[in-house]
C-alpha cells in the first residue's frame, strides 16, 4: 500500500493536539502531542486531519487512532513501527481487523477499552502508608522499580512539578502509585500500578483516591480508562465512583507460538 499520509513536525503535532479537541478520549494523545514525547501522522492536514495515528514514545506498541475511516487508519498505521495493537473506534474495528488479518498474514483478537470520568467528588480512601508526592519526592520516585515509577513525562521531577502523584511507600520504597498520566486543560488521565508483592491490599485505591480529590481541586475532571479484562482497574474506578462513559477497541495481533 502507498503512503496515505505524513509523519507530523513538532509545529504540527501542536496543530494535531488542537484539532483532535480536549475531550475523555484525546487527553493521552494531547498530553504528549504538546509535549512532543510522541509520533504523529494525519491524512489530511495537522489541523483538519481526515484520520490521525499517535504513537506516545512512552507505548509505542499500543498507537492509538483518530478518525471512522478504517481504510485511512491503516493506511497511516502502516507507516508506523513497533505496533502490535491499535486502539480505535469500535464502529471501524471489524474493518482495521479485516486489514490487519491480510496484512499480516496472522489472526487479531478485540479488547474492549473502557473509559470513566469522576463528576461526582472522590470518594476517599486511606492507608497509612499512602500519601501525596511532592517534588521533594523526585529522588525516591527515580529510584522506583519502573512498574511503580509512573511515566508520561520525561522524568520524576516532571512529573512531580507538572503532574500530581501518590503512592504507597513500605520499608522507604514506593510499592503502589497513582499518578496523572497525562493532563489537559479539562482533564486528568489516572494511572495505577501496585507490585505484585503489595497487591490486594488497597494501596492503588487509596493513592488514586488522593490523587483524585487533588485533581478536582486543581478544577480538572478526573478520567480512567482501562481493559475489559482488568477486573482490579475497573473495580477501583468504580469504588472511587468513576462512572463508564464510552468504549473503545483494540484490535491485536495474536503472536502464534512455535
């Protein structure tokens, strides 16, 4: 298949980010758009692209695309490296599918994304070894195991001036977190992540229930999104009392085992 589209410039990704809306959906694109920590290709033009791909330098696996024309999707797609999923609107997902199947040669499996927003105040939780991170904190988040170190930002002291974090610490190490992996003007994007060891404790409910309730005052809206699959995920977006606003699909390629 021949190109369909471009590879964006950093002016342009400014123009993408502006274009794609500040919306539940496009906060994960537009955080790193803006902040030029992604990939980005349009069919189209930057500021009224007929389809769009972002692939965030932080899950390059996981693209993710803009736009109800699969045909125009996959085309962009296919200009991107190091994908083995693709995220887009379910309407256009059986197509993607159709193309993915002949392009590869291989079977895809569909994972349903779920996406939340609080509108309500967060309901709080606690634990005695959660608290929120300040910037003082930048040493003891670079030293987490990458799992619980948080990401969307280009390092701990970022994240930590510019995004808001909580995290349980056991033995002077952080072992669960919360964080705000990706902010709008309108919107925050919560991500939770607790070590094995420490799970089925609590932890990630009570650190992303600080973060929550910081994010509300900071006058932004609080979004989740997460697999189907992720029982522990939806279960805390729930009791913190996210409610599901919309749905998206992964189309993934099944990896055939020798």
């Amino acid at each position: 298949m021949g190109s369909v589209g471009v590879m964006l410039g950093g002016g342009e990704r400014q123009a993408l980010a502006e274009a794609l809306g500040d919306t539940p959906h496009t906060v994960g694109s537009v955080h790193v758009l803006r902040r030029g920590l992604c990939s980005a290709y349009v069919a189209g033009t930057a500021d009224k692209p007929a389809a769009a791909v972002v692939q965030s330098h932080f899950c390059r696996t996981e693209p993710v695309g803009f736009g109800s024309s699969a045909d125009l999707l996959w085309g962009l797609l296919t200009m991107v490296d190091g994908w083995d999923c693709f995220l887009v609107n379910s309407e256009c997902s059986h197509r993607v599918a159709e193309l993915m199947r002949s392009y590869t040669g291989g079977q895809v499996r569909f994972i349903h994304d779920l996406s939340f927003r609080l509108d309500c105040p967060a309901k709080r939780f606690t634990d005695p070894s959660a608290r929120l991170l300040t910037p003082r904190d930048s040493a003891l988040l670079a030293a987490a195991p990458a799992e619980v170190a948080g990401s969307g930002y280009r390092d701990a002291g970022e994240l930590l001036t510019q995004g808001i974090a909580a995290a349980a610490i056991v033995d002077e190490g952080i072992v669960s977190i919360a964080y705000t992996a990706a902010r709008s003007e309108k919107y925050a994007d919560i991500g939770v992540h607790t070590l094995e060891p420490f799970r089925r404790r609590g932890l990630a409910r009570a650190a992303a229930s600080l973060v929550a309730a910081r994010v509300q005052e900071q006058g932004q809206t609080p979004v989740w999104s997460t697999g189907d699959f992720n029982m522990a995920s939806l279960s805390i977006a729930r009791q913190l009392g996210f409610t599901e606003t919309s749905r998206r699909t992964y189309v993934v390629t099944v990896k055939v085992q020798n």
